[in-house]
C-alpha cells in the first residue's frame, strides 16, 4: 500500500503528457491548416499580381487569339528540322517550341495546352534505334505531344538506321518499334505526312485498307524481299497526292504486294533498279502533274511493249537513268509509248556509260506527242551536234536550255541555227529561247561563233521600247557558258562587257 501514492502521481503525470501532447498536436494541425490557407491566399495574390504586370506589358494586351497567331509563326519559325521526341540525343532540338511556350507563364500555359495547332506545326520525328525510345519517359512525352495535338492532322517520320548485328539486339529494337507504334496507332488515322523506311514500315504492313483517310504525302522505302502478305494500308487512302517510293526487292513480286491509288497521285518520286516497272507505275498516274525518277537503262533483250498512253496533266518529269547491267544501254522504251501534252519541263540525266545511246527517232516521236516542252536540261547526255539540232527544231516554245558535262554536244552549226539573222527567212532554231546554260561542252566551237549568236538575241530596253526588236525571236535574258577544258586569254569576256552593262544577265567562265 505504500506504493500506491507513488503510482496515481505517476499516472497523473502520463495523462498530464498525454494532454499536453494532444494540446501540441492540434496546434499544428491549426497552424498547418492556417500555412495552408495562407499559401492558397500567397498563390492567389501571386497570380494576382502576375495578371496585373501582365496587363501593363504590351504582350498582355493583346487578345487571346492574336496571341495564339504570335505563338503559331514562333513555333513554326523556331527550328527548321522537324521535333525529336529524344532528351538523351538532342536535349536542345527535341523540346518542343511550344512545351517552350508553355513554360513561361500560367497564362500562356493555358494558351499553349488547349491549342492543337501549335503542337503540330513541325513533324514528329521518331528515330526508333536511339536508346532514348526505350524509356518511359520517352514514351510519355511522345503519347503527350500526339493528345495536345489532337484532332488536327499531324506529320510523322519513322526511321532508323537498321545497324543490329546480333540477334539479341534485333529483338530489341523490335520490342521498341512495336511499343513506339503501340503509342501511335490511335492517331494514325490523323496523319497528314508520313515518312518511312523499310524497317519502321513493317509492323504497318498488316494494317487494312482505310487505314490513312487523311494521308495527303507519303514518303517510304519499301522491300518485298520475305514479303507474301499484300500491303493494302493505302488502299483508299482519298487524300494522298504526293508519294516518294523507294522500291527495292523482285520485280515480279511488286504488282501483288504494295497495292497504291496511283491514279489519284499528282506528284511522284520514284526509285527502282527497273526501267520497266517505273514505266509502268508511271503510266497508271494518271492525274500527275510532275514525276522524279531514278533508275537505269533498259537492257533492250528484256525491253517490254506497252500500251500507248496519254499522261494529260503532267507538266515536269525528271528521269536520272543510272548505269545498268550492261555496257550498252537504251532509254528508247521508256519514251516510246508517252504522250505528255501537258509537258513543259523535261530533264534527263545520263551516266557516263559509254555505250549509252540517245534515242533520237523515238525521242523526235515523243516530242511530236509533247509539242509544249518549255525547259530543257540534259545532263551527260550522249547527245550529238546534229542530234541536238534535230531536238531543238521539235521543241518550238523551249525557253530554257540546259546543257551540262556533255562534251563536243554543241558545235559551230548548233550555233549558227541559233543565231538570229533577220536576212533569212528560214524559221529560226529556238525562236523562244531566253535562257541557256552551258557547262562543261567541250570547245569544238569558236568564240566568235558563240559571241555571234548571243549578239544575235539581244537588245537593250531602250530599243524595245522604240520598237526596234527582233519580232521572230525572243530577246534572251540569262546566259551561263562554263568551258573547264582549255584556258583563253580573256578577250571574249572583256568584248561582251558592254551587253553586261545594258542589262543581260551573262556569266562566262573558261
């Protein structure tokens, strides 16, 4: 019993703590709750206040919408090359101008976000093989940009460079390519441009028809090689117009496997080994309005027949024929069933094969198809003096004449039928003709001859004005003569002085 004082006061002493406790602990649950009333208020007057320097600022009186116009050409000015989603590769050019933007203040903030276009200003560049597409991080911010940008159409770029040596390392980048397209797919059907090569187009192979209703450009590498499904993604795809195609693999195989509207299209870039299969996908395009092809020239043992067909829209077509298989090659086939009466721009490109062989009987065939061929420009072009002549008198309206690394091409007779002489009465060689360019042509004519001829087509602003013009000839505007075979002691450029200083644009370089 003696203990019993001791313990009540001991008891006491506990609930004494335990009350001073409980005391402690609701006076900083009050003072929390106060800190956080007044932090609420802080942010309100921080707002406040950044809302008031923001009216007295000349940015923070212009209404929202030209705001949002503002922000539009920054983000579209800011960079030229298109958004890489990739902090690890290229922690400057991969931050979005409008992620940017929105950093600067709430208020542009809430501009920013709630504004698609500003998010689809630039492509979106993916390059599957960099280590950054990965992580989650990387993943987010791409699956970030694509909901800001939505519902507004959007440019794509998939690429990579296809370096995997081991099989590990393939899977992989599988894994990744399959995780990068996972977080896109809900967009696709919003993609305006797409850029693609083989390695990134393959998980899309299996996509069906329908898949790109707002498709207008695509540009893809495409291998049939271990191909057997048919790719029927583009199959309608109503929108697109502008295709680059890189074909590689079999042929035979093509017709089957990559399914296009090519009749639809109205610019094309083309590149296949076979001149016979660009011919063909050429002739089905029928809208076009210009085609850019690279391939070679035709061995004539497997040269095929095809139908007369007549390209009604086509206004520029540039073919850049590389060496073939053989030592002779022929180009003839190509030309031989086109009718381009549209046609006003017409380039050709030539290797420095010496048994390739310029299609004169076919080409004058085609040109009678043609008869509107404005701008010309040959380049290696196996083409002869008399050739040449023959060539221009089939092409009435040519304004510009390109003639580049085709040596002995252009001789003393091409340029006396292109010199004006108002004594004759022959119709003139090229009575249109303002322009030429001349590099590296050899030097079998004299440069009396060639002063001659460029006197010829030439006359001040003042005669013009009187009259005094040559009627059956245009006055030329833009001569470039580039010879690098020999030296001259620079009399003929010191002689032609005073046509440079009456206004022709004439640049002569030996």
């Amino acid at each position: 019993m003696a203990d019993y004082p001791a313990q009540t006061a001991l008891l006491n002493s506990n609930a004494h703590v335990k009350s001073l406790i409980d005391a402690a602990e609701a006076r900083i649950l009050r003072i929390e709750s106060q800190i956080f009333d007044l932090t609420l208020e802080l942010q309100k007057e921080r707002s406040t206040l950044a809302r008031l320097w923001l009216m007295a600022t000349p940015m923070g009186k212009l209404p929202t919408e030209l705001l949002v116009e503002i922000f539009a050409y920054s983000v579209e000015g800011a960079h030229s090359e298109p958004i890489q989603i990739d902090e690890a590769d290229a922690p400057n050019s991969s931050i979005p101008q409008a992620l940017r933007l929105s950093h600067v203040c709430p208020y542009w903030r809430r501009i920013v976000n709630s504004t698609p276009k500003l998010w689809t200003a630039r492509v979106v560049d993916v390059r599957l093989d960099r280590k950054s597409c990965k992580t989650e991080a990387f993943l987010n911010g791409l699956e970030t940009l694509l909901e800001r940008s939505a519902p507004l159409p959007i440019s794509v770029s998939l690429t990579q460079t296809g370096d995997i040596i081991t099989s590990a390392g393939a899977m992989s980048q599988a894994a990744t390519t399959s995780a990068v397209i996972r977080a896109m797919a809900p967009t696709i059907r919003r993609w305006k441009s797409l850029k693609v090569d083989c390695l990134s187009f393959k998980p899309l192979t299996a996509l069906p028809g329908g898949s790109f209703p707002a498709l207008e450009s695509l540009d893809m590498q495409y291998d049939t090689y271990g191909q057997t499904d048919p790719v029927r993604a583009f199959c309608p795809a109503p929108r697109l117009q502008r295709l680059a195609l890189h074909l590689h693999g079999p042929v035979t195989s093509q017709d089957q496997l990559l399914l296009m509207p090519w009749s639809q299209l109205t610019h094309l870039k083309l590149e296949h080994h076979s001149l016979a299969r660009c011919r063909e996908i050429l002739m089905q395009c029928s809208s076009l309005l210009s085609a850019d092809l690279l391939t070679t020239e035709w061995n004539f043992q497997h040269a095929v027949s095809a139908p007369a067909t007549v390209l009604p829209f086509l206004e520029t077509l540039k073919v850049r024929f590389d060496m073939g298989d053989d030592e002779t090659g022929h180009v003839e086939p190509f030309f031989e069933p086109l009718s381009l009466p549209s046609l006003r721009t017409l380039a050709l490109v030539f290797d420095s094969t010496p048994g390739v062989l310029w299609p004169m009987d076919d080409f004058s065939a085609f040109q009678l198809r043609s008869p509107h061929i404005a701008d010309i420009a040959l380049t290696n072009c196996p083409i002869t003096p008399a050739e040449l002549i023959t060539l221009l008198r089939r092409a009435p309206e040519v304004t510009t004449l390109t003639v580049l690394d085709s040596a002995d091409c252009i001789d003393e007779d091409v340029l006396r039928l292109l010199t004006y002489d108002e004594n004759d009465s022959a119709a003139p060689l090229a009575p249109q003709l303002r322009q030429i360019h001349w590099e590296a042509i050899g030097y079998i004519f004299s440069e009396r001859m060639l002063e001659t001829t460029i006197r010829s087509r030439w006359w001040t602003d003042a005669q013009e004005a009187a009259g005094a013009t040559r009627s059956r000839v245009a006055r030329l505007q833009k001569a470039t003569i580039l010879r690098y075979e020999r030296s001259v002691n620079g009399g003929l450029i010191h002689r032609m002085q005073d046509l440079v200083e009456q206004g022709l644009d004439l640049n002569l370089a030996w």
